[in-house]
C-alpha cells in the first residue's frame, strides 16, 4: 500500500508538533527523557505483543481441532478469514509453524505420533 502525498504530509507535521512538544517538556532534564524513553518501549513491546497473539490464538483453536492441518493451509485459513494480502502469506505460514511446533512440544505424545505416521 503506497502512501499518498496528504498522508505523508500529515506524518510529517505531526512528527514536527511531537517534536517540538517533547523539547518544550524536557528542556535538558535527563530524567524525563529517560522517563519518555521508558513509555516509548513499553509502548512498543505492548503493540508487538498485541499484533500476532490474534494470529497465534485463531491458529492454535484450529490445530486443537485437527492437528493434521499443514501451517501454509492454516496461513491461508487466516489470510482469507481476515482479508489479508497474500503476499504476507510466508510471514503466516512461520507463525503457524512455530505454533504447531509449540504445541507438539507440549509434551503431548500423541500428537507427536500422529504427526509420524502421516
């Protein structure tokens, strides 16, 4: 999805409003740059969090369900159900594998037996 001029010129001044916002606030005070720091990453690591645990909880209901389910069927599964582009589809596919690889791994033997004789 290519950015069109208006947007790009919004990300723009908003970055210049935040900016100058952050200065006024802080003027030299270590601690609150720290302390802004501190939000930020939080921030961060909270929405990186939020993003996949959607796509992991709807790919483990489905492996309960049938764990003979290969990971680019369950990305595709996903990728429809949601309306996501395909060309995120390798992304997905990694996700489910490591899901699947979570729960093979957790220590249930017969999952892992099903999985051998297939």
């Amino acid at each position: 999805m290519q950015l069109t001029q208006k947007t790009k010129t919004q990300r723009v001044v908003t970055k210049k409003q935040l900016g100058s916002i952050i200065t006024e606030k802080v003027k030299n005070n270590p601690a609150l740059v720290d302390a802004l720091f501190d939000i930020a990453i939080a921030q961060w690591k909270k929405h990186e969090y939020d993003t996949y645990a959607k796509v992991e909880n709807y790919i483990e209901k489905k492996l309960i369900k049938d764990m003979t389910l290969p990971p680019k069927v369950l990305a595709a599964m996903y990728v429809s159900y949601k309306d996501i582009p395909r060309y995120k589809m390798p992304m997905y596919m990694k996700i489910a594998r490591k899901v699947k690889n979570k729960l093979i791994n957790r220590h249930n033997l017969p999952l892992k037996l099903s999985l051998i004789n297939i």
